[in-house]
C-alpha cells in the first residue's frame, strides 16, 4: 500500500517463536536482606564493544533505601557484572554509549549528568570522571555529539567484491570541530522543563556547559529524543505526553565563541498523530508512550508510540520537502519554472500499524542501511535483512519485529508468560496471579542478530534474532547476511561476537573460506590495514567447531608472529639519517626475500650490521619474545614429518610461505643480536655442544619456505628435508608450545541452541561443555605453571600477581608491568587497551585457576 495508508501487523499462531530464541538468561541471587528491582523507568545501552549497561534499584530490607545501580556486562560473560552504585540521588533515566563503546554517560531526575569510563582499560573496571548538570531539572533525552564518521552499508550490494561498494563513507560534519576539523567530544540533553543542555570536553580535560531554553514559550516535555544532520546540526523532537498535543521538532546548532559555549535553537515543523485526527479513534489513545528517530543519524524519521491502559498504536512519519502551490495570479506575473519552485517541508505518515497489545519497550537498529527506495520496494533476498526491523516489546511478554519503515511483520518471540495454545478457547484462559513479566528496555545489537532485554524482575534476557527473520532463505542466503555483517565488522571494528551467536559447526569452514575470498579481493593497503582483524576473525569462527580447532591455535600464533615481526622490526634504526626512503626492516624483508642461500650467515652478511646495533639491556630484555621465535621454529620443522595430519597445531604453517619468511627474517635479525649479545639467544637444549643450532633451523627453514614461498606453486617438501627434520627429536628437545588460554565464555555452549540459565555473580561449570574438550590437548590442565601469553613469562601454578585476561580469547598477561626496559614498555603499551585478538581486557581474580 502507498505511504499513508495504515499497514496491518499480522499476527502468527500463538505458542511459536518465528525467527527468534532464547540464547540465555541471567538473573538476581536472592539475597534475604537486599535484592535487585527494577528502577522506574529502566534503561539499558548496548555499545559497539557488546558491552550492555543497564540499571536496576538496589532495595535494603534494614534500612529502607533504595540504591541507583549501574551494571555493566560483557555478552561473552555476562554472569561477571560490575555493579557500581551511580552516586545518583534520583532514579537514572538514560544510558548512552559514546561511538568507541569505552565510556558511558548517565543521567537521572535530578538533572545530573555523570560520564564513566573504564579504569586501566578494563571491561569490569569502570570510575566516573566528569559530569555535568542542570539542578533540580529531569533529564529526558540524553546523547553524545556525532563525530562526523557515518559508513553506510548497501544490502543490495552484498554480492559485489571491493569493500568500497557495500560500505561507503557517507559526507557528515560533526556536531563540532576544533581547530584542524577534529570533532569535539561532548553531549546533549533535554530536560523535562524543555531545557537544552550541552557540555563540551575540551583537550585539557576541563568541560565547558551551557544550558538554552528550547524556545520563548517553554513547556513540559515528557519524551524527547535527539538526532543529527549531515550538516552538523542538532534536531530533538518533543513532546509534553498527551496524544492531543503536537509533536514539536527544534534544530539546535552549537559553537564556541571566545572561550564559551553557545547555543542557538530553530523551531522546526511539528507533527499531531494521524491516531489523534482519526474520527475512529480521536480519543482511544490519550497518551504518547513513545518518541524515537529511526536513527541517531537520520533525522528525517521518527517512530511514535501512542498508548490506553491496554493497547498501542505505532506510526512511522518521515519529513520531506514538498513543493508549495502557488497562486494563478503570481503564476501570470512570474512564471515558475524548474527548480525555483518555492519547498516547504512537512511531516508525511509513511505507515501505521493496527491495534496492538500495550507496548512496553523499543528497540532501534543501529546499522546505517542505505535505503535507496523510499518507497519500501525491497529486493526479495534483502528485505528481511535484520538491520531493516526494530523490536517492540508488550507488556503480555512478547516481542516483535517489524520493518522499520513499513511496520510490516518479520519476527516473533513469544516468553512463557505469554505462550498459550492457539486454540484454547478465551473464556477458559486462567488468569494470572500477578503482572506478566515483560521487557521494560530493551536493545538490539549492532548487527540486529541479537536483543538484549530487561525485564520487570531484573533479569536479563538474550535473545537471537535469526538473519532470515524467521523466513524460509536457502543457506547460501543465510551465510551471505552473515559474510556481509562479519565483513561490516571487519571494517568498522565493531565486536561481532552477536553474529557468532548464529554460526552453526557445520557454516565455519564455509564462511571462513568465503571471508578469506573477500579479503584478497581487496587492494593491498587495505588488505594490510585489515591484515590482523581477519585472522582474529578467522580464530574465533574456528572456535565454533571441533574439526577447526587446531586452526585456532595457529591463528593465535600468527597474530603473535605479526605482532613480534613488527615491534622487533621497528627497532631497527638507519645509521645515518640521510638515508634511502626504505627502512631497514623494509631493507631486511626485500633482502631475505632476493637471497634464498640457505646459510645463515651467507644471508647475514649482506646486510648493514650497524642498523641491527641495541643496547645490551635491550636485547637482554627481549629475550623471553626470541625464544618463542626459536621454540616456534624448532616444533614446526620437527612437526613436518606428521603434516598430513591437519588436527596438529601449526599444520597451516607449513604452507603459509609469508609466516615462513617472517621467520626467517627473524632468525636473521636473531643471529645478529646474537653476536651482540649471546645471552638474548634462543636457549636450545641439544646432544652435542659443537652443533651450530640456529645455523640447522635456518637451513631447514629455507628449504621449507622454498617450496611454498609462491602461494600458486606449492611444492611439497622433498624426501631429505623429511628425514633431516625426522633426526631433529634426537639433536634438539622440542619445547612444549603454549598453544591456548583456557576460554571460559558463553557462545561456545550456545551451540546446541538449548537455553542457558545464569546466575550474576557465579561462574557457570564447564561440565557438559562438548566443545571445551576438544581444547584439552591444547590448554594447560588446571594446577600446571600459568603463562603470561604476551610477555612469555612464566607466573607459577598458584600466581601471586594480578592478572588481566581478554573477554574473547581468554589471553591472560599481568596488570601491572615488572619491566622497567623501554623497549619491553613499547611492547606492553601495544595491548594496554586490546589484546592481540582486539578483545577488550577484564580483570580476574587474583586465585584464578
């Protein structure tokens, strides 16, 4: 039907979920004295990091107060909660998540503004730092100010082959730039007087505020919401609570004269819902419920609930320029032609949904889908992709996915409370003891492939949000949406443990091979800039399946080998400075890749040794990260033998000609420190004394190399090389490789699609846990010495230090720095806020096991 008309929701068979599930819940422990209740209104965010804050009101029995909870979890392991009390002394009305996902703001009903962010870029760890606030003044409406950066996503390109035609980088000016058109970091808010509030963050740490009424004539605002223009400006869309009232939108623009903050706003067109102007239904739904834009960026869309104590209604407007008539008798005078036609822009209904039950909750896409056709015609392959539906919650327990512009059905989740078969007659329904559980907030993923709702005990809920939305699409369909958001991910480097929630064992080879197509598709810079991102990918699909783990193990070794080949590199120094514009560690690659003697020294002696000079305290310092390169070398060529057996760690090793060249540079690199200093060698354990034991890898490392250097014409390894690598066990002792962290998070037992019940605050056993076994051989048993994974130290059975470990991987290094060497520091600083795998770190406790 035409925009305007109203869309009717169909409504499916009662006691059947259609396109969406439970993955896991997690709730309360009941304590006698205090406990967890939801807070009036509850919110949650959920941030690009899939890191979900939400609140809840901590109620004591004793001394009858109620404290504002902040709680924050990761979905990866959502039972480790940090729980802060806020230091809000009214109930916490919004939550918003700034575009890195690293820092939160808070506001309440006291008009108080608090920004947290994480403490030594810890997950679980979190302070406040700033804040702002307007006294005494209720904030409605909360946002941090656009950074200018928008990548629009084309669904109906998901087929085509450069990155640059599915994701285009959309022109939009940030709400505020400095010097040099850098963003400025801040954020807006709408108080319930109809105040505007803005705080600037400048570079020296200091917050610059100003507050501006709305307009002259100012009134209550019971909902508000704030969106952004491709132009750098503001719009917040209005409204006092009352269906007979219109729905007020102000364009607010904001600067910095002399030191100050300033604020000027523009009264825009305004709206009254079409449910208000219906003979039918003039005074059904007195109360607006709901008030969103589409989109933060999309301010020409909004979403309106209208509500009675049992039912809603939603209406989609969209703003539009249109032209204005005008008048014969001017038309005579002047003619118009073209594009001097005088516009007007105006509120146009696009479409509304019939009846429904009492909403209780929204949930905004956050994916940038570029809708070319406004007039809702959707490809059929695309139109249920899961970016294009919002959620709407009901107070019966169900939830909905619609399209977010046409309101068309695309998924339904009915809880237990509100499952019923279809045909018990109505009459004979019980009724039930107390009120239905019900989403109160609720968020959609940044890929729409997950919800996230809390609802009227507290309790937090996960849901999977099919990417076929619950309609019959063939597989390859379903693997495209999916190869598409990992793509998506990949470039924005957003989180994608919420597509990992839909990969079956039997999709990973699949979609691990197809990820790898798309990637070499693309050009050499952005296949270098991206070049750690897919294999950290690659790693965490792989994990998902029992033929594919051992790749895991490879993929963790290779992003450690990238990251060592790198920092080593970046050490080397020209010894002149007005040197060719190659560097030496450039200089090295070309040479190892020009010469293939298999004589190390051969090798060595044409290059400039004054560029490999250190200090001793250096190379001594860098030693733990030059004997993973040895042990490393030394289990792969003795592992040559049994390469038929790809279940081995290290097998994609022995074709891989790039990891073997890295290698073999830095055994180079090794062999010169070596004379430098001896003591930073790798430290082997061999039969003989006279035995030259990096000359010997080195020599079987470029033979290996040889036959897989050049990625079309593999050869395999000859007959000597096999049995020259087959004595290696009986002239070297072949270290035992710390293959994997053990792994405690979720989405490996959500395999089976069976729901998980959690309990915060308690770590759930791993018994039962079919994939975890196949990491036995890989992981070092519980009571064995742990390892430091980044600095390859040794840190006992029983660790005395504390330690951090990441949400993803499970990576585990120590918190604090036992380094005083700047080169060791340099190492170090690379994964203060990441781990190798970009995982986000989360503290553990001190007797971790």
């Amino acid at each position: 039907s035409p925009p305007g008309r109203t869309r009717p929701v169909p409504r499916p068979l009662r006691g059947r979920a259609a396109g969406m599930d439970l993955a896991y819940v997690c709730e309360w422990e009941k304590k006698p004295k205090s406990n967890h209740c939801p807070s009036i209104p509850l919110v949650c965010a959920w941030s690009c990091r899939n890191l979900i804050a939400f609140t809840t009101d901590l109620r004591n029995e004793e001394e009858k107060d109620l404290t504002h909870m902040v709680h924050i979890i990761d979905t990866e392991h959502p039972w480790d909660v940090y729980s802060v009390n806020s230091g809000h002394t009214e109930v916490i009305t919004c939550l918003e998540w700034d575009q890195s996902g690293s820092r939160l703001l808070s506001a309440d009903a006291d008009g108080h503004i608090k920004c947290w962010s994480m403490t030594d870029h810890l997950a679980n760890s979190w302070e406040n730092t700033v804040g702002s606030a307007v006294e005494g003044d209720p904030v409605v409406a909360l946002s941090w100010l656009h950074n200018g950066v928008k990548l629009a996503l084309h669904v109906e390109k998901s087929g085509a082959s450069n990155f640059g035609e599915k994701f285009s980088r959309v022109k939009f000016s940030p709400s505020l730039t400095l010097f040099g058109g850098k963003p400025m970091e801040g954020w807006i808010a709408v108080t319930i007087s109809g105040l505007v509030t803005v705080s600037l963050l400048k570079p020296n740490g200091q917050v610059l505020t100003a507050t501006e009424s709305l307009c002259r004539l100012r009134c209550r605002v019971a909902l508000a919401d704030v969106a952004f223009t491709g132009g750098g400006n503001i719009v917040v869309a209005t409204s006092d609570g009352s269906s007979a009232s219109p729905v007020q939108f102000y364009k607010v623009c904001v600067s910095v004269v002399n030191e100050k903050c300033k604020i000027d706003t523009e009264i825009l067109p305004s709206l009254f819902m079409r449910c208000t102007t219906d003979p039918a239904r003039k005074d059904k739904y007195p109360a607006i419920t709901h008030l969103k834009f589409l989109a933060r960026d999309m301010s020409e869309q909004v979403l309106l609930c209208a509500s009675n104590q049992n039912n809603s209604i939603v209406e989609c407007w969209s703003l539009r320029k249109e032209g204005l008539p005008v008048n014969n008798i001017f038309q005579q005078i002047s003619p118009v032609v073209g594009d001097k036609q005088p516009m007007i822009l105006k509120w146009r209904i696009l479409s509304a949904t019939n009846d429904l039950d009492r909403v209780s909750a929204v949930a905004l896409p956050k994916l940038p889908i570029s809708l070319t056709n406004t007039d809702l015609k959707v490809a059929n392959d695309t139109k249920f992709f899961p970016g294009l539906g919002l959620a709407l919650a009901f107070h019966d327990g169900s939830v909905h996915i619609v399209h977010r512009l046409s309101l068309q059905m695309m998924a339904v989740f009915y809880g237990s409370s509100s499952q019923r078969p279809v045909d018990e007659p109505t009459l004979k329904r019980p009724r039930t003891a107390g009120p239905l559980v019900h989403f109160k907030a609720m968020q959609l993923s940044w890929t729409s492939l997950a919800l996230a709702g809390v609802d009227s005990h507290g309790k937090l809920s996960m849901l999977r949000i099919s990417p076929s939305m619950g309609h019959v699409l063939d597989m390859n369909m379903s693997l495209r949406h999916l190869l598409f958001l990992l793509e998506y991910c990949m470039v924005t480097g957003y989180d994608w443990w919420d597509i990992l929630l839909h990969v079956q064992p039997s999709m990973v080879q699949n979609l691990v091979e197809k990820l790898h197509e798309e990637y070499m598709r693309q050009n050499a810079a952005l296949q270098q800039v991206l070049s750690t991102r897919i294999v950290a990918m690659k790693a965490s699909l792989c994990k998902l399946s029992s033929s594919t783990i051992a790749r895991v193990c490879d993929y963790h070794a290779k992003l450690f080998l990238i990251a060592i080949s790198c920092t080593l590199k970046s050490l080397l120094r020209p010894h002149f400075l007005n040197t060719p514009d190659k560097s030496p560690g450039d200089r090295l690659t070309e040479i190892c890749s020009k010469i293939t003697d298999v004589d190390i020294d051969k090798v060595m002696i044409n290059l400039k040794t004054e560029e490999f000079v250190l200090e001793m305290t250096t190379l001594q310092s860098l030693q733990q990260l030059i004997q993973w390169v040895g042990d490393f070398v030394l289990y792969l060529l003795a592992s040559l033998p049994n390469q038929g057996s790809p279940v081995r760690p290290g097998h994609s090793f022995l074709r891989d000609g790039a990891s073997l060249g890295m290698f073999r540079e830095l055994m180079v690199v090794i062999r010169i420190w070596g004379l430098l200093k001896p003591s930073c060698l790798p430290v082997y354990t061999a039969t003989s004394d006279t035995q030259d034991s990096m000359s010997l890898l080195f020599r079987l490392l470029t033979k290996l190399w040889l036959c897989c250097r050049e990625e079309n014409h593999i050869t395999e390894p000859d007959d000597a090389l096999i049995d020259e690598c087959c004595l290696l066990p009986s002239q070297l002792l072949i270290p035992n490789i710390d293959w994997l962290p053990i792994n405690d998070g979720i989405i490996s037992k959500l395999q089976n699609k069976q729901l998980v019940r959690l309990q915060f605050g308690k770590a759930p056993g791993l018994v039962g846990h079919t994939v975890s076994s196949q990491f036995d051989a890989f992981v070092r048993a519980p009571g064995q010495p742990k390892i430091d994974h980044l600095r390859r130290l040794h840190l006992g059975a029983y660790p005395t230090e504390e330690c951090k470990s990441c949400t993803r991987c499970g990576c585990v290094t120590m918190l604090k720095s036992p380094n005083k060497v700047t080169a060791v520091k340099q190492w170090e600083q690379r994964w203060i806020k990441n781990c190798l795998c970009g995982g986000l770190w989360r503290k553990m406790p001190l007797s971790y096991s």
